[in-house]
C-alpha cells in the first residue's frame, strides 16, 4: 500500500519522496483513529445498543381507556383523598405533619 501511495504522490507532484517520511506520516494517520466508515458502523452500533435499552424500559401505560377529562377527575379525587387522610391522621396526633411552624 505504502508503495502504491509512493507512486501516486510522485505522479501528481512529480517529486520522488523518501519511502520513510511516507511511512511515519501513514503510520501516524493510521494511529489517530477510526476510519469514517468504522465510525459509521460504530454510530449504527451505538444507535442499536441505545434503541434496545429504550426498548426494555417499562413505562406505565396511557392506554388506561380514560379521556383526559376522565383523567383529571380521576386525579383530582385521588388527590383530595390523600389530602383528607393527611388531615385526619393530623388532627389524631396533634400536630403538624411538617413539624414546622406554618406561615
């Protein structure tokens, strides 16, 4: 490869470089990283692996058969319910659930 790049180079610029300058500045191209189709390929991989962790996360679903308005008032009763236990088991102790003083 090195040699057909050597050959390349002297046709287009019509000087003869040495094969060792040649070889280092490959050598160091070669180093700095992936290619850009291996980084493509990385991408993608990358892409899959992200797709299939999403895919195994459990949300909770929305297809619970209620209209939005359904939904709030559905909400708004569990609400009122939590709020009317709070005060109730308050007003059995005593004191606030908080325990600080209210402004």
């Amino acid at each position: 490869m090195v040699n057909r790049f050597l050959k390349l180079v002297e046709l287009e610029t019509g000087v003869k470089h040495h094969h060792h300058h040649i070889s280092l500045f490959l050598c160091l191209i070669s180093e700095l990283g992936p290619s850009i189709s291996e980084r493509g390929s990385q991408r993608d991989r990358d892409r899959e692996r992200a797709q299939a962790r999403a895919g195994q996360k459990s949300k909770q679903p929305k297809h619970d058969g209620l209209t939005p308005e359904q939904r709030r008032e559905r909400d708004a009763k569990a609400l009122q319910e939590k709020t009317a236990r709070k005060a109730a088991a308050q007003a059995g102790n005593g004191t606030h659930a908080g325990g600080g003083v209210k402004k």
